[in-house]
C-alpha cells in the first residue's frame, strides 16, 4: 500500500510540473466502519452443514477501518484511480449451540464446547474509472480489481486439542464492475457519494454498496458520514464456500492534495 502511495504521490508531482493549466488532487480518506455480521460458511462438500456467524459463532458487532487514496484530474486519456484498503475482521469466544464441523467429521465441535473463532475477509481494491460529462451529479464507470487476503479459524478451548486453531486461508483476486456518482451543493459546502462494486462470475457474486453524504472545510479537510453493504456469495475459494453479509454506519475523515 505504501509504495502504491508514493507512485501515485509522484504521478501527482510530475502532471503538475507539465501540465499547470491540469486540475489534480490526491485525496486521502481514513474511514471507520462499524460492521454487523450475518450470513454463513463451509469448507465445500466437506462439512455437514453451514457454520452460522450469528447462532454458530455470536458474532455481532465490530469495527473496522478501511484506507484509500483517489487521484482525481481532468487530464485526457488516463482514467481516475482510486485504491482502498478494507479491514473486516472479527473474533469471538462461545460455547457451541449444536454440533457443526470445520473441515469434515475429523473436526467435530460438540454442542457444549467452548470454542474460539476468527474471520478475516480483508481485501484491497485498485479502480480505475472514467467519468462520463461535467453534470452534477457526475457519473464515473469503470472496473476494480479486487484482491482477498482471508482466513477463517476455529479452535476449541478445551481438552488436548486446545491451542490448536483449525484455519483455511484463501487469498484470491477478482474482477469487479466499478461505478460511482458523486454531486455536491456549493453554497452549502456538502457532498454526496453513490459507490457500487459488482461482480458475478462462475456463482460467486459480490455486492459491495456505500452511501455517503460529506461537509467540506475550507482547509481542504471534509468529514463524511454514511452507510455501507458488503455481499460475499462466495462458491469456492480454495475449498471456502459463504454467503457472509457485513453492513453499518461508517465515519470519514478526508484531507485534499489539490493543485488548480
């Protein structure tokens, strides 16, 4: 993530030195995002049923962070880039509702137990999107390559397998559909931001939704708030299958680079 930064902070450099009559602005958005967890898991043909985060798991509520840098220019030909580094992890400690399995019957967890779990869905995106017309709103189209660095991990807490976490790791890298639309009330110093990331291909979908509304300061730092929806339909990722929903209210703090 940091030497994507400093290529992006250096493309940003030389256009301004070339090109002074270019519009460009890097622009930095750290956001909090305070997710709820639905949905199910299985290792594919292998476990006797899905594993439910909810009644299986107790998971809930957690936050997480997510980092991303856009640069943004009216410069022809060369499309606008965004890069976003999204966290969504969760961990819990429960006690076993009803039997389930991670991994086939070799790995049976009792109703009783005590076990410890993990998810971890992090993902980093780079989107390279055009925007059609000057309108405002003003719409942007293009794609995003989204790449998965997951792992899923269960242990129980008791008896002589304890200490012993029964993980799958699955890192995998998927196209996805980008569009955007973004308006703004000048006199008003506020935003709005509409951003969809879709995907579907061989039965894994992917939705991932974000609405936001923002107030710009005069020192180039805005403040927005919103709300966003993540789908992972997912039908095998090295032997992971999940229909895992993460949604809730997020926070941003965002700073401005801009040479006009």
């Amino acid at each position: 993530m940091i030497r994507i930064v400093l290529i992006l902070l250096s493309f940003f450099v030389t256009q301004t030195c070339v090109a002074a009559e270019s519009q460009v602005a890097l622009e930095i958005d750290a956001t909090v995002w305070a997710q709820h967890y639905s949905g199910d898991f299985k290792i594919k043909q292998i476990d006797i049923r899905p594993i439910d985060v909810e009644n299986d798991l107790n998971y809930s509520a957690n936050s997480n962070r997510s980092l991303s840098v856009s640069l943004i220019h009216n410069l022809p030909v060369i499309p606008q880039i965004k890069i976003r580094d999204s966290s969504v992890d969760a961990e819990e400690i429960n006690v076993v509702p009803s039997d389930f399995t991670f991994g086939g019957f070799a790995f049976l967890f009792s109703s009783g137990d005590r076990i410890q779990s993990s998810i971890h869905f992090d993902h980093r995106d780079i989107s390279f999107y055009y925007n059609i017309g000057q309108s405002n709103p003003r719409v942007g189209v293009g794609m995003t390559i989204r790449k998965f660095d997951g792992r899923i991990a269960i242990e129980t807490l008791d008896g002589f397998l304890a200490g012993n976490p029964l993980e799958s790791i699955f890192r995998e890298q998927v196209p996805l559909f980008y569009s955007r639309l973004d308006g703004s009330l000048p006199a008003f110093n506020l935003s709005h931001s509409l951003e969809l990331h879709y995907g579907r291909l061989q039965g894994n979908e992917m939705i991932d939704l974000s609405v936001m509304l923002g107030y710009e300061t005069k020192f180039n730092l805005g403040f927005k708030l919103g709300y966003r929806y993540l789908k992972l339909e997912i039908r095998d990722f090295d032997e992971i299958s999940t229909d895992i929903k993460v949604a809730g209210p997020q926070l941003a703090v965002v700073y401005q680079f801009s040479k006009s």
